[in-house]
C-alpha cells in the first residue's frame, strides 16, 4: 500500500513561514534597538538581544562582499529549489523539510543583502566570556535544515538496510523480489 504525501506546496509554505519570520523579526528589532548600543537579557547573560549589522557571511566572512553573495545565493536557491522538486519524488519527507528550511533563510538574508548590502543580526549567546556572532532567524532555518538533511542521510542507508535485511529489493522499475 502506497503512503500519500503531503503536497510539495507544504514544503515550499514551509519556506515561507521562515522568511516571514525572518522579515518580520529583523523590522521588530530594527526599529526597536538601537544599532551596536542596546541589549536585551532574555536569560540572565547566557541569551540577549542585540541589533548589529553583518555586510559579510557567517561569522562576519568575506565582509563587503555583498555581489558575490548575491550571484552564490541565486544559484543556491535555483539549486535547492531544483532538489526540493526532485526529493519530492523520492518522497524523503525529512529532506524536504531540511530543504524548505534551508530555502527561506536562504531567501530571507538574500533579500537584505540584495537591497540593504548587510543583514540585521540580534540573537546573541554567551557561554562564560565567549560570545557566539550573532545571528538572525534566517541563520536558524538554514543551520536547523543542514542538521536535518545530515539525520536523513544517517536515517536513509538505515533505512534501505533494513528493508534489505528483510529478504526485499526494488528494483528501478518498481517491482519487488525475494532474495
């Protein structure tokens, strides 16, 4: 018996739902804190809210590179846009949820860097005198998306395994055979 699948529009709404939220919290953080000055403790000095600016990638990388970032995330969207539809085939649900994660903060920090040259950063953690950069919600979907595309890689051989063990093969056409 087949299972039925989602439909591929809930993978790219999936998207969407991390851009708005990635666009909506910039704005909120951006008209609400001031740039480089103001803090917020959310847990004591272990999670604040700050608003700083990034004109590079993760990390601060590459800083006023912004042409290139645009040219690297257009074919980076294109790319990913492209697998979603063919994962969609393959039906691996948690790479298409990786993937839409990965697509609307991909989107998210596209947009910024495209129109403004930088991207807004806020959410800061501190382990003792350490302090992480700062990222933004865009930075979660992507960072949430690649930990989900590499469990599904360590779930998928594990999966085909198990259906080996079980004396089953499919072949490329779709039939079964016993072993």
């Amino acid at each position: 018996m087949e299972q039925r699948r989602p439909p591929i529009v809930l993978y790219y709404a999936i998207a969407a739902f991390v851009f708005v939220l990635d666009y909506v919290t910039k704005k909120i953080i951006a008209r609400n804190i001031d740039l480089n000055t103001e803090q917020i403790n959310v847990i004591g000095d272990f999670f604040l809210i700050a608003h700083i600016r990034n004109r590079g990638a993760a990390f601060g990388i590459l800083e006023g590179q912004r042409w290139f970032f645009v040219l690297i995330t257009i074919v980076v969207v294109s790319a990913i846009a492209w697998y979603l539809q063919r994962s969609y085939r393959q039906g691996r649900v948690l790479m298409l949820v990786a993937l839409g994660m990965i697509l609307g903060g991909a989107i998210g920090n596209f947009l910024d860097r495209s129109i403004y040259g930088e991207v807004v950063d806020f959410l800061q953690f501190n382990f003792g005198s350490y302090t992480f950069p700062l990222f933004n919600v865009a930075d979660c979907g992507i960072v949430c998306g690649v930990g989900l595309i590499i469990l599904d890689a360590l779930l998928t051989p594990k999966q085909e395994n198990e259906s080996n063990d079980n004396g089953e093969q499919t072949r490329d056409h779709g039939e079964q055979t016993t072993v």
